[in-house]
C-alpha cells in the first residue's frame, strides 16, 4: 500500500514540473522586452512597441508549436520566418547606436530551426 501511494505521489510531482516549466506568450513576452530594455536601452515608446511585437511572437510560436498538423521542419522554417519578421519589425524602431547592437545580439543568438539529422558515425574496419 504504501509503494502505491509513493508512486501517486511521484506520479503527480512529476506531472506538476512538466507543467511548471510552460511559460505563457505573456511571461515569455515580458522577459524578453526586460532583456531588450537592458541591453538596448529603449525610451517608453520604444519599449511599447517592441511588447506589444514580442507578444505577437510569442503568441505565434505557441500556436506553431501546438499545430500538429505540420512536421518538425516546417515548424522550424515557420518560427524561423516569423523570428526574421519581428527582427525586421524591432529593427525599424531602433536608433543607429541601437540597430548596431541589436545586430550583434542576432548574430549570438542560436537559431531556431528543426533539428538536424546526426551524422553517421564512422565505424572502424576489421583488421
């Protein structure tokens, strides 16, 4: 009885982190514009504006990511399209000093893309 009610236990503990790690567009949103604020410096206005189009984004890539009609390599094109999009859209808001830094944070960040086929490893030859 008692390994029962441990494995219930674990069995919702479990189930409880696999939720608990699901940010919401808002959340995922909000971060993202605190980090473009920090590093960017935006005023007000810019800072409006650059939520506004990071919540869009984050509201697309969810309805992407839930659409299971489509393969795991048209979803990376799609989220890879819509990042290309949003860059184009914050870009046209930002100062020259801004745009330059901006550009640099692109070109670190990993791009969101399906995963690609491993390659095949070697094998060895019998000697």
């Amino acid at each position: 009885m008692k390994k029962l009610i441990l494995t219930g236990i674990g069995l919702c503990l479990a189930l409880s982190l696999t939720f608990a790690q699901q940010a919401t567009p808002e959340e995922t949103a909000a971060k993202a514009t605190t980090e473009l604020v920090q590093k960017l410096n935006l005023n007000d206005e810019q800072k409006t504006a650059v939520s506004t189009i990071l919540l869009d984004q984050a509201k697309a890539e969810q309805s992407i990511a839930k659409d299971s009609g489509s393969s795991t390599q048209a979803k990376g094109e799609a989220l890879n399209k819509l990042q290309n999009e949003v860059d184009t859209k914050v870009n046209q808001l930002l100062t020259e000093d801004q745009k330059s830094l901006y550009q640099k944070m692109i070109a670190e960040r990993p791009a969101k893309s399906a995963p690609t086929k491993a390659e095949p490893i070697e094998t060895r030859s019998n000697r």
